[in-house]
C-alpha cells in the first residue's frame, strides 16, 4: 500500500462494524485498533490495563471525579491535573496514542472516538456504520 491512509470506523452497537473493520484491515493488510488500543495505552504509559479499561466502561461518578470534587479546568491539556475525572485522564492518554499509532502508517481505528481525535488528519476518512435494529439485536446476542 503506497499513501498513508487512516480510516476510522464508529458504529452502532451490534451493526458489524468491528467485523467490518478487520476484513477490511485483513484486505488491506494494514493494523486495526479496537480494545486492544488499551493494551498499547496501558504499555506506553506505565498503567494497569484494568484502570483503563475501567475508566473507559465506566461513566463519570463522584468516585471518578478529581478533587476539589466536580471543579474541571477545560484549558488546562496536562492530564495529569487533578481537575480531571479518571475518565477524562484515560481519554486524553488514549488520544495520544491514536495521534502516535496514526503517524506510524496506514492503520483503522474501531471507534475510541478516534474520528474525532483525528479530524485534522488530511489522510482520515471516517466512515459510520449501522444496521436495521432486528440486525443489531440478533447480532448482539
């Protein structure tokens, strides 16, 4: 494969779209990043895979939130800043990722919100995948 190319995949739940996701990283023998972009956060920064995981699952609570409780400073990026909750710690650690694995070369993306964090990219093409609800539901069992 010659141009770089960076395709990020959301989806509906249950609408195929990891599957989709892999056939297409299989044809055209490029890396495909869904969970297992945890694994490479988790080693990159020194975290257990479970915290991320965790945050990653897990809306934002009292217990999630940094102190002073419910105070967020949007302009400040530093993750490491107390004012932000787990969840936000854990986003911006994967997003850091994503910008790294994306400079390597041609790679997809299954969700992650990686569209979004790659928006600037001139070589991403966000596509969205859905399915009709009776699909979605079967498939998801």
């Amino acid at each position: 494969m010659g141009k770089r190319i960076v395709i990020c995949i959301s989806r509906e739940s249950g609408s195929g779209g990891r599957l989709v996701g892999e056939r297409m990283a299989a044809k055209l023998g490029i890396h495909c990043y869904a969970k297992n972009l945890i694994h490479r956060t988790a080693v990159e920064y020194g975290l257990d895979e479970d915290v991320i995981a965790g945050a990653d699952e897990m809306p934002a609570s009292f217990s999630t939130i940094g102190f002073p409780m419910g105070i967020r400073n949007p302009y400040k990026a530093d993750y490491e800043t107390m004012y932000y909750t787990l969840n936000d710690k854990m986003f911006i650690l994967q997003s850091k990722t994503i910008k790294a694995i994306a400079s390597e070369g041609s790679c997809i993306f299954i969700g992650r919100a990686a569209d979004e964090i790659l928006k600037d990219d001139p070589d991403m093409i966000s596509i969205f995948i859905h399915a009709r609800r009776e699909d979605r539901i079967r498939r998801d069992c």
